[in-house]
C-alpha cells in the first residue's frame, strides 16, 4: 500500500498565523514550514489554498495571495512540489493564469503543481468584485479554463471561443520546465464535470469525504476514464486529511484545549473533521483512505507555524509505513 504525502504551509486562511502578530514574521513562518518539508524525504510537496478571507468568518487577519506565495516558495525550496490546492478558476484570466503558471513551472525548476477548481467561497467572489454566478455558470467557467490552460501548455499559437472565455493565437513562452507540461491536479468531486475534466486532462485529482464517498468519486472518474480511453492509473488521486499527531493518547486533550483558545470560533469547524492523534491512529486514517483508492494524502496540521514537532512524526512514525 504505497501512498505519497504532502503538507499544506500556514497561509493564515484557517486563522494558522493570527498568533504573530508581523506581517513580516507571519511570511517567515510559512516559508519555516515550506523549509522543514523541503528537507523532510517523506514529504513530496506542500500546498496553498487560494482564498483571501478566512474561516469559518472573514476575519480582519492576515491571509497570503496563493500564487504570490506560490513563486516565493518555488524559490524558497530546492526539492518539494508546490502546489494549490485549489486555484479558483474564477479569479484570474484562464490564459493569464496558464502564463502565470509556465513562469513558476520554469522558476521551480519543473516543481509546480498546478491545481485549479471551480470557486465556492461566496462572500470572497463578491468582496473582491467578481460576483457569485450561479453553479452552471462557475461550472462553464471552469471547463472553459481547462480547456484554454491545455491549449497555452501544448500548442503554439492556441485559439479558443467559448462563452466565457475567448484566446486568439496568445504566445506562452516557456511553457514551463516540466514535460509535457507542468503537472495539472483538478479538485473537486462533480461526477458530470469534474471528474470527466479529470479524465481527459488532469495528472491528478483531489476528492474530498469519507472513504466511502471517496471510494464512489473514484468509482465515476474510473467509468470516464473507460469511456475517454484514458489509463485510470496514470492518475494521481489525492484527498486533504486534517490531522494533528500527539506522541500519546492522553496529549490530545491537552492539544484540543491550545487549539480551542487559539482559534475561537473556528476550532468548532475544524473539531468536526480533524484527527487528533496518536501516530497509529492517523495510520489507519489514510489506511482506510488508500484502500478506498487514495494514493496521495496532502495533511493540514494545525499550529505548524509555532511548532514543528508534529510535522516530524508524521515524516518518522506515519509515512515509513506507506512506501
């Protein structure tokens, strides 16, 4: 049972740096994070969300721009993939974007994961001017700017006329340092969407839920990889699994309560689905996730940016078991 791991850097999205108070040391301390993977052989990437408000409420806090973040570490670490998990398609231009993405490719050196989604964070979309179409707009959206990144990744002079977007012979040069091109990753579960976008573009996916919804996503994305002619195994099929690894059972309450005053309201919604526990715990977590298909799990730790310990055991006591 071989599974690969990657680790998400606090960015302040899920209020993961409000406990510094420097804009300056906040930056200092999600590239201490992005560092310790980089130097950590079980880790192979770490990860961004693409958000600018917090949760579960915008908060007047600190929360890093994805892609600015994005080129920073590419240049701040020498070995890990960096990716974002994911990139709201409705934010930025799709043929922009693909630009965007070539650069880092080639400033990585072939490290970029580029990961794109659909949007879902309403309040965002309206706050920064974008409105909130409804689901089938954000969808034609979406399929459009798939469609338009893998004609900037693989033609010459790409054109494309949709209904929302429209590219007339764009030059993207470098199209990046990674060949092909630099490796596409597609979150979210749509069974008429999304995972038939994942199977006629993507290098991976990323699914959200419990092992069995899991294991019925990937079951769809199988039957479109059937109907496409496409390999089902050629894709890497990831799921984000919140966790927070103590040494000893009896240490999680201890951790419940430091995070229960750190983050106030939003320890609520984060409570409800991580896994605060021992090494053999977390171990039967992606255990249960990599038989329902999973063979990548990206972990969200929380109060990374304070303390690195948890990171370790998970590298020295999770991960070995999974090579």
């Amino acid at each position: 049972m071989v599974v690969q791991f990657g680790v998400f850097t606090p960015q302040g999205w899920r209020m993961d740096l409000a406990g510094i108070a420097d804009p300056v040391e906040q930056y200092e301390a999600m590239t201490s994070v992005a560092r310790a993977v980089d130097a950590l052989p079980a880790f192979d990437s770490v990860w961004v969300y693409d958000h600018f408000h917090t949760v579960p409420t915008p908060e007047l806090q600190t929360t890093f721009e994805a892609w600015t973040v994005t080129a920073a570490l590419s240049r701040d670490t020498a070995r890990v993939n960096i990716g974002q998990m994911v990139t709201c398609a409705g934010y930025r231009n799709p043929a922009l974007l693909a630009k965007m993405a070539s650069t880092v490719d080639v400033m990585s050196h072939g490290r970029l994961y580029f990961g794109l989604g659909a949007g879902w964070y309403e309040h965002e979309w309206n706050a920064y001017g974008y409105g909130f179409p409804e689901t089938r707009e954000r969808m034609r959206g979406f399929r459009e700017a798939c469609d338009i990144v893998m004609k900037m990744w693989t033609e010459t002079y790409p054109e494309y006329t949709g209904e929302l977007y429209t590219i007339d012979r764009p030059i993207n040069e470098p199209r990046g340092a990674r060949q092909p091109h630099p490796s596409f990753w597609i979150g979210g579960g749509g069974e008429r969407v999304t995972l038939k976008l994942v199977a006629k573009y993507a290098d991976a996916c990323n699914i959200s839920g419990e092992p069995d919804d899991i294991r019925h996503k990937l079951g769809v994305l199988r039957d479109h990889c059937e109907t496409l002619g496409r390999d089902y195994d050629t894709i890497t099929r990831s799921t984000i699994a919140h966790v927070y690894p103590v040494e000893r059972a009896e240490d999680a309450e201890k951790v419940r309560a430091t995070l229960r005053q750190e983050l106030g309201a939003a320890y609520e919604r984060l409570a409800s689905f991580a896994l605060i526990g021992t090494p053999d715990e977390i171990s039967r977590r992606v255990e249960a996730l990599a038989e329902a298909g999973v063979n990548y799990v990206i972990f969200y730790i929380p109060r990374i940016a304070y303390d690195h310990a948890p990171l370790h055991l998970l590298a020295e006591r999770v991960a070995p078991r999974f090579q």
